[in-house]
C-alpha cells in the first residue's frame, strides 16, 4: 500500500491506495473553505496553519496501515510553497520513521489521474485542465510523455469564476456560487466579447473578459446578476470551446478528458460534449468528487510512479510552486 498527502492549497488530505489492485482503501480530506469564505480567497499562512492542525489529525486514523505501507507519497508541485511545505515534511517524516521509499509527485499529473481512482489507465488521451490556479490542454501518452499544446496567458477559467463571484459579494469559492446562480439568468442578456476570438493562436485569456464583467456590475442591479453570471458562464466557457475547436482541425481527439476543480461545472461538460459529436470522441470525466483537490488521485499516480521504481530522494526533494507541466 501507498500512503498519499495533498496539501497544495486548502484542502488537508491523505489516502490509502492499493499497489496491485489500484483501489482506494482509504482517504479523508478535510476542507478549510469556511476559514477562507470570510477573506473572499485563500490565504496562505492561515492555510499552512490549518494544515499543520488537520494533517497529523488524519494521520493518525492511518496508523493501522502503516505495517503494510511500501512508500509514501506528497505533492512537492505545484501549489502555495507554505502549504506544500507541510505535505512534505510530514511525508519525509513517514519516510525515514517507517523506512520506506518517498514519491514526490506533480499535482497536475494528479488531477489526469483523478480519472483512473479505482480503474485502468487508459491513454492516450487529450487532456483539458481547468481549476482554480490552472487552464491548460495536454496530450497525454502516458505518465512520462506529457506534452502541454496551451495554457492561460494570465487568469485561469476557475480563479476567473473565484473573481467574479468575489466582485459580486457571492463568497469563496467562487465556481459553485456562479454556476448556481447562473441556472435562473439568461446566457444572452450580456453580449460580453469571447477572448482572444481573433487570434490564430490556442492559448487561453480571462483577464479581459473578466474586467468587462466588473463594468457590467457596477451598472446592473443586484436582482440582474443572475444574468451577468449565466452570460459570464457561457462566454468563459465559449472561449475554451472555440480554441479547443481551432486544435482539433490539426489534432482530432479520440479520446478526450476534462480534469480539475473547475471541471465539475455541469455546463462547461455539456459544451465540451457538444464540442466532441462531429467527431466520434469518447470523453472521460472524473466523479464530481474527485474534481477538485484530492489525496485519492496523489495516491493513483503514485502506484504508477512506485512500479517503474520512480523514487525521490529524501534530501533533494524540495518543494515547487511552479509546475514544469
């Protein structure tokens, strides 16, 4: 068994994999968004506090595993350098105290494996990655040929969301709030610019389409924003479909997955499953509960990493709030 701990942002999690079978045994994840709603984001040095509370809480519902643990495993990157500090240290702790193998891995590999937790691998797929800090598509062949076609140019599509809701006075986080309020607004009322419309390159923008949604609330009244954030979902999510459909003239998807925090808004997967009939694409999504962060998905990579004896060093492993991805 895998022992795995994510603590990358908010969420305190660890979790029991099973080397040969690939199943969950175990996995509890303790959010902090009530502590971080009342500042409208997260903040990282009362994140990395929380962290220091949570983790060694969920540890020790562990114990029971640990005489059949072959390695434990840590997100090392990317994510907030003081809340990956706390992942890490406890994991390099298990490590030495149990004498077992340490596994540092990337947390956006992560999240392509949040579609395997409890199945097969299944490549080569094309990946659309969207959450809170990230906005990307990947051809993925497997767990060490990962190439990234396009990125975000500033904001991602879920911090876009995170904004708006904020400029709103909605809460933290922003995602689920929008996409709630959305359901009763019209998708047309706000005719706000799709970005980057007319330029050749696959890359992804929110900056702009963001700035143009501030405009229009300080000019509508509260009642209306239900339909500023049904406009404001249909156009963030155009935007992906329109640069997505740009690619698949020159790299038609087979098949083809969404991953991520964000990836849970309903009406984004309805848009990209329409984006995929002209061409036959099988498309794969994790469990709701899975999309956003998780130890479960830590844990999938980490099986993989551990059979091809893809180890990290105790004393080298360091912490990367960037990713290389």
């Amino acid at each position: 068994m895998i022992l795995s701990i994510e603590s990358s942002c908010d969420d305190s999690a660890i979790a029991i994999t099973d080397i040969k079978t690939k199943k969950l045994i175990f996995h509890k994840k303790i959010s902090q968004e009530l502590e971080h709603s009342v500042y409208g984001g997260v903040v990282p040095e009362l994140a990395a506090r929380l962290h220091a509370e949570a983790l060694p809480n969920i540890l020790a519902e562990c114990e029971p595993y640990f005489k059949d643990l072959k390695a434990v495993a840590v997100t090392s990157t990317p994510g907030l350098a003081v809340t990956l500090v706390e992942g890490v240290t406890m994991a390099k702790a298990i490590a030495v105290a149990l004498d077992i193998p340490l596994i540092g891995v990337n947390h956006l590999v992560g999240h392509i494996y949040s579609l395997f937790i409890d199945k097969p691998t299944l490549f080569p797929l094309t990946v659309l990655l969207v959450s809170g800090g990230h906005t990307q598509v990947m051809q993925v062949k497997s767990l060490t040929d990962i190439q990234t076609v396009a990125k975000s140019m500033d904001d991602s599509f879920g911090e876009s969301f995170d904004k708006v809701a904020k400029m709103m006075g909605l809460g933290y986080p922003g995602g689920p709030l929008i996409e709630k309020l959305a359901k009763d607004g019209d998708r047309k009322k706000f005719n706000f610019t799709i970005p980057l419309s007319q330029s050749p390159l696959i890359a992804f923008s929110y900056s702009g389409l963001k700035n143009a949604v501030r405009l229009a609330i300080e000019k509508t009244p509260k009642e209306d924003y239900k339909d500023i954030a049904a406009s404001f979902e249909h156009i963030a999510s155009a935007h992906l479909t329109q640069k997505l459909k740009k690619y698949f003239k020159t790299t038609a998807p087979k098949t083809f997955a969404i991953v991520g925090g964000a990836s849970a808004n309903l009406y984004l997967r309805s848009q990209i499953e329409e984006l995929l009939k002209p061409h036959k694409a099988k498309l794969l999504l994790s469990d709701l509960k899975w999309c956003s962060d998780n130890a479960a998905m830590i844990g999938r990579v980490a099986v993989e990493m551990y059979e091809k004896e893809m180890f990290s060093d105790l004393e080298k492993l360091a912490i990367s709030p960037r990713s290389s991805l």
